[in-house]
C-alpha cells in the first residue's frame, strides 16, 4: 500500500513552506495541524513556556506515540510469525521499540534535524528516540490511527528494520544494568513479585536499586521478565 498525498495549495504561501515540505519528505503526507509537529520536535531542555505547571515540549505526545507504537508492531509481529510463542513476539517487539534501535531510526528517517535543543548532542541519549515516538503521537493526533499505523509499518520497519538480523540479535539488558551497577557502586536486584489473587501464569518481576523499585516486568518465562524490567530501568537511566 502506497501514501497518496495531496497537495494543499496554501502551503505554498506559508512561512512554514520548508517545513511543510521536510516533513512530507519524511511521513510521506502533509501535517495538517504542523503545530503539533513542532511540538514533537521540542525537547524539554529548551521548553521554557508552562501552561498549568505542564512544559510545552514533546512529553505527552512521546507517550502517546510510545502506546501507538507498541500497539502497531505487536500486530505485525502477531501476523508475520503466526506460530511463534508469547515469549517470542515480546523479545522481538522490545527489540524493535528499543531505545537504541529507536535512535538508529530517528537518524535514518533524519528526524534528527528537526529536533530542537539547547544542550550537546550527547547530553541526552534518548532524545532521538523519544522525537520519534512523539512524532507518532503527533500523528496519531492530526491524521488518525491508520495513518499513524502505515507511517511505522512502511516508512519505519518496511525500509529500515531487518526482522531476520534483529531476531538473531541478542540485547542482554540485565547485564547492562549489572555492570552499570558495579561501576557506579550501585545495588542492584530483582525480586519476584507474589500475586496470591492471581491465577494467571505471568510471573511478575520489579527490578530494585538501592532497595528502591525502578521497573518492572512481566513475562511466562523469569528470565525474559526480567529482561523487560532492565530494559525499562535502562531506558529510564539512560544506561
């Protein structure tokens, strides 16, 4: 399925025009509300207008985005590999929702230009990823679910995601957050948590710092569960 876009003349007399057009260049249609496009590109460390003590930056549209997201690719992966277990299909997702593989495709899109900052392009390792999950929110939010859905199924995972290599790739995030620990001198455990009310076989594990909750995971396998609560802890530590 292609993107047909139609071209709204009024753009062409627009301050905004190039802006309209880079976007076009990236989603494959143009913004209606480009409002809401510029707010997926405003990092908060720029951000200094509040409005009811919430700061006008990418936020609320990078949780939005992140819920669209996993939703969209856990039909995908449902679909694509009809045989393969719960287990499975929950490795790959968080594979492919990764911090890390979010940035590669931030970059690769070349979302990266449009990003508005006032700190070095380092200080903030998640700041590609999180633009991008904003700007699917933004999506969501101007054209719709669908749209928002063929945006990440053929401008994202179509041209830029290997499902072959990155099922044989290994991310080992519990050990990045075990070595994190040993260098920062810090305490870390994980700790399975006892649901007497549950019938369910889902085994539900927090991960602790320094006798502190960080994350949680759920999964049918220990192993795997905890993999999610690392991952979740190294995403919120920037690890």
């Amino acid at each position: 399925m292609r993107f047909y876009s139609f071209f709204p003349i009024n753009i062409l007399f627009s301050a905004d025009r190039k802006t309209y057009f880079s976007l076009h260049n990236i989603l494959g249609f143009y913004p209606i509300k480009l409002s809401l496009y510029k707010l997926a590109f405003s990092h908060r460390s720029q951000t200094k207008e509040i409005t009811n003590g919430i700061k006008h930056s990418n936020e609320r549209l990078e949780y939005l985005g992140d819920a669209v997201l996993g939703a969209v690719v856990a039909e995908m992966l449902f679909k694509k590999f009809p045989f393969r277990e719960e287990g499975f299909l929950t490795e790959m997702r968080s594979k492919i929702v990764s911090r890390e593989n979010l940035k590669h495709l931030a970059f690769k899109l070349g979302i990266n230009h449009f990003i508005k900052k006032t700190h070095g392009p380092d200080s903030f390792r998640n700041i590609y990823g999180d633009a991008l999950e904003a700007l699917i929110g933004a999506i969501y939010i101007d054209r719709g679910y669908d749209k928002a859905r063929q945006f990440i199924l053929e401008r994202m995972i179509n041209h830029h995601v290997d499902l072959e290599s990155l099922e044989a790739t290994e991310i080992n995030f519990k050990s990045r957050i075990l070595n994190w620990s040993q260098r920062t001198k810090n305490t870390v455990a994980f700790e399975t948590i006892e649901d007497e009310k549950s019938n369910d076989k889902l085994i539900r594990v927090r991960l602790m710092i320094n006798g502190e909750e960080v994350a949680t995971g759920m999964d049918f396998v220990k192993k795997k569960a905890e993999q999610i609560a690392a991952e979740k802890a190294c995403s919120k530590l920037e690890i």
